[in-house]
C-alpha cells in the first residue's frame, strides 16, 4: 500500500466514522469524492439527496452515480458557491 492510500483511508475513517454503515456500499473512490465535499455540506444529506448531472441533465441520487458524474456535480456545485460568494462581495 502506499502512502497517499494510507493516508485516503485514514482520511475515510476519520470522516465516516460515524455513520460507516450507511455509505460502505458507495465505495471507496465515491466515498474519497464525498469526503473532499466543503465543511458546510452535510454528507448525510448530500448522499441521500438526488442532484442533477450537468453534462445530461439527469437526476440521480449518489447511489446511482458515477465517480465521473459524482465530480460533475461537485464542480457545478463549487462553481454555484464561488459565483453566490462573489455576488455578495459585490
């Protein structure tokens, strides 16, 4: 195992600690996904909702995406954050 392995599966531990049960079948590359969301967005919530793919408009809950389609849909949110950010600065 390497390190940056190590180091994602510590990564993992510490932020599914306590809710493991509910997001172990997503695996691992999802779950990395998930854990690199920001501070403020509530896992929970954000795995049990369905978001909109950007690139084909479809509707899906985490369950049924993609990894590609999951990091779709944390570009399109970051990118919605950055814009609403810049829009109260100014």
């Amino acid at each position: 195992m390497t390190p940056r392995h190590a180091q994602q599966f510590v990564q993992l531990v510490d932020e599914f600690k306590v809710n493991a049960k509910s997001v172990a079948h997503l695996g691992i590359a999802k779950l990395l996904q998930i854990a690199q969301l920001p501070s403020d967005v509530d896992r929970s919530d954000f795995v049990s909702e369905t978001h909109t793919i950007p690139s084909t408009g479809a509707t899906k809950t985490v369950d049924e995406m993609t990894v590609r389609e999951l990091r779709e849909v944390k570009s399109a949110l970051k990118a919605e954050r950055e814009a609403r950010e810049k829009a109260e600065a100014d």
